[in-house]
C-alpha cells in the first residue's frame, strides 16, 4: 500500500471517529435556521467546533458578521528551492430559507465542509513516518510541511451572494484550491449551475379614487401587469436555455384606489454569465414599455450580486468520480438541463475548484419542507460523511501529485478562456 492510500484510509478513519460530533454540529444548525447575513448561531457553532482543537487558528466575523476562517498549517512556505505552500480550501454554508429552514441542506454543507478539513488534515499528519523533505521529482510527494487548510464559512448564499462580497474583501486570495458539496436527489460530479441576475422593478403613478374620477389617477398596477405580459410574450423569443421568472411583490392598497406604486421582482438566468446581458436589454425593454404605455415613471434596480455559472473542471471531476466508486457511490449520467444557480459560480472564475452534489437518502425536492425534513434526518448522515471523505480524498490526490494540480490549474484557464470566446 503507497504513501497515498494510507493517507485515504487515515482521513476516513477520522471521520468516522468523528461521526457523532459533526451529526450534532449539523443537527444543531438544522434545529436553529437563520436566514442569509443573520446566520449567528451557525457561525458561532461552527467557530466553537473549530476552536475546540488548538491546531486550528480560528477567526471569528472574518470580512462579514457571520463568515468565518479556520486554519491549519504553515503560514508561509519553506525556504529557498522548496515549493510554496499549497492552500486548499474547504468552504461551509448555512444560511436557511424563509418559512421551511434548512430545505436546500445548507446545514450538510457545513457539515461537509468540516468533516473533508477534519479529514485531510489527518491523512497529511499520519504520514509523518515519510522520510522528508521528499523530492519533487516522485510520483506522490508528501506537503506536510508546504500546505495550509482553510476552511471558509460562506454565508449568504441563498438571497445576498456572501460569496462574492468575501472575494471583493480578498477571502480568497490567498487560496489555491476550493471544495464544497451541495445536498440534491443524485450524486454528480457537476451539474451545470447557471448565471442569474434579479431585478427589482419599480412603477411610480398617481393615486385617485378608482370610481368617482379615475382619469385622475396613472395607474402603477397597469404598468406591473403589462410588464408580466410583457415578458410572458418575450418568453417565446428567448433561447431555450435561457430562465426568466418573478412575482409581483406590492399590488396597491385597496380596490378602490388607483394604485401609485408596485413592485415586481425577477430573476434572470442563462447558463453562461455572458449572455445575461442580452436578456437584461431584453427584460428592460419590456418594463420600460410598460412604463410608457401607462405614464408611470419606473425604476429599475439589481439589489444584489449577480451569480456567476460554475465553471468545470474535468480533472477534479475525474478524481472525484474515482474516489466516490471506491466508496460505492454510483454516479448517474449527468444533467444537462440543470437550472439552479449558486454564488460557487464566481468563486470558481477566480480559483480552481469543485462543487459536486450528493444524494442523501430522499427523492424530493430542494426547496421543499420535504428535503427540510431530510436534510434532519439520521439518514442523510451516511451520505454527507461518505461525500466528506471523497472530497477530502481528491484533495489528497491532487496535493500528492504536481502533475494533477498542474492539469487541474490547466482545466481552470481553460474553462475562463472558453467562457469569453
């Protein structure tokens, strides 16, 4: 047996040995849901999970209120002639959702996050035994020394894009590699996540009593309605692909009240981040339509940041594949017709990475108080913490082998170039 598979089956035995307090540090979470920026109890059950071993360095409120850092390992890389440290990333959320918590299983995030950290710290600890420094020029070299682990807490990923406020702040700049895995009704190595923008629409119009002397009014519940035709008719021009889809949030007040002021909210989807400035031109054509149709005045806003599409990366993909057959995972044929979006996306335009998805013993639906009620239960555990091993065991594999990371930084530059081509 080679240095690298020990170093798999010491980081599963972690996690094994571990089982009972990453179930209550899920189970936690998923008991207390909080919504995206307010995730207080999360962040501090999850920095106290952290803080508990003294290896780790953890910092608390890192760049946002809820975010935090956890690391383990060199700071800075050896000395001269030795190769820098390698950072790799594992990434947690647990942000919930309005009315059903954790339906979309942000709380096995976490968990995930945690364990695969957990995980790949003891594979590189057991191989102390490994005579160093090793050369560069072996098969599988040991970086005990040159790696750092970071683990992120990512809040906010369900409504204020955390993610992308972390990078503004330069969270991830100093990290080479980041891994996270999110709960669904398969197992796959990607599913192809798209860009999306959502865009608040504002109508301003007149008040007047709808019976006694409605030409005195400019009705702003006209001009939302029009702009919802508007765009149902758009629908048929769009590209397959391409999503568009809202609500009308403020209607008016009373019946008998001309009403001076709506509000419709929409997102905007394309599996490309590019192509969602043509659907912007588009969308905006059909509420400034509205607007002049009916004499209202419009504002049109994008309250939050724009979620970038995932970009692939086929040798982490491959890797992942690999080590989840070891575990038995059976992977299905993969999804072209996803439609989900995740702030991962722009993480993975500035660092190489990965965001697979896992099953977790339930066929329904994200978003559902039926994967609410899943994403508690006992029987997810086996899933979450199989997924954390395979995680932690394609980092293991990429951080042992200069030519896979080489090949996994190539597949990065790659994916960004074809993505402006």
């Amino acid at each position: 047996m080679g240095p690298q598979q020990r170093m798999k089956d010491a980081l599963q035995r972690c996690i094994d040995g571990h089982e009972d307090e990453l179930h209550g540090l899920s189970r936690d979470i998923w008991s207390r849901p909080e919504l995206s920026g307010v995730e207080t109890y999360a962040h501090d059950r999850l920095v106290r999970f952290f803080s508990q071993e003294e290896a780790w360095t953890v910092e608390a409120h890192y760049k946002l209120p809820t975010a935090f850092r956890a690391s383990w390992g060199p700071l800075l890389g050896g000395g001269q002639g030795e190769p820098p440290v390698l950072n790799v990333g594992f990434l947690c959320e647990y942000d919930a959702l309005p009315g059903i918590g954790h339906a979309c299983g942000h709380n096995l995030i976490a968990e995930v996050g945690a364990a695969a950290a957990l995980g790949l710290k003891a594979a590189l600890e057991s191989q102390t035994e490994v005579p160093q420094p090793v050369k560069v020029t072996r098969k599988c070299r040991c970086l005990n020394n040159t790696l750092q682990i970071t683990v992120l807490g990512t809040p906010a990923e369900e409504d204020l894009g955390g993610k992308i406020d972390l990078i503004r702040a330069g969270a991830f700049a100093d990290v080479d590699l980041v891994f996270m895995a999110h709960p669904a009704q398969q197992d796959a190595s990607f599913m192809p996540c798209v860009a999306l923008d959502e865009v608040s629409v504002k109508y301003h119009g007149k008040e007047s009593h709808a019976s006694a002397y409605p030409w005195e009014g400019v009705n702003a519940l006209d001009a939302a309605v029009l702009a919802y035709n508007n765009l149902s008719a758009l629908r048929q021009q769009l590209k397959p692909e391409w999503r568009l889809h809202g609500i009308i949030k403020h209607g008016g007040e009373k019946p008998n009240i001309i009403p001076a002021y709506t509000e419709l909210q929409f997102y905007l989807r394309t599996p490309q981040v590019k192509d969602l400035c043509d659907l912007k031109a588009k969308t905006e054509a059909c509420f400034r339509a509205a607007a002049v149709a009916t004499g209202c005045q419009v504002e049109i806003i994008y309250p939050s940041h724009g979620y970038c599409n995932i970009l692939p990366n086929a040798t982490l993909a491959n890797l992942y594949e690999n080590n989840g057959r070891a575990l038995g995972i059976q992977f299905q044929n993969q999804s072209a017709d996803f439609s989900g979006s995740t702030d991962f996306g722009n993480v993975s335009f500035i660092v190489p990475g990965i965001h697979p998805f896992f099953y977790i013993c339930t066929d329904a639906f994200n978003h559902t108080e039926e994967y609410t009620a899943a994403a508690g239960a006992e029987e997810a555990q086996l899933f979450t913490l199989r997924t954390a091993k395979v995680l932690a065991m394609t980092a293991v594999d990429v951080v042992c082998c200069p030519a896979l990371l080489r090949q996994v930084r190539e597949d990065f530059r790659l994916a960004k170039l074809k993505q402006e081509t």
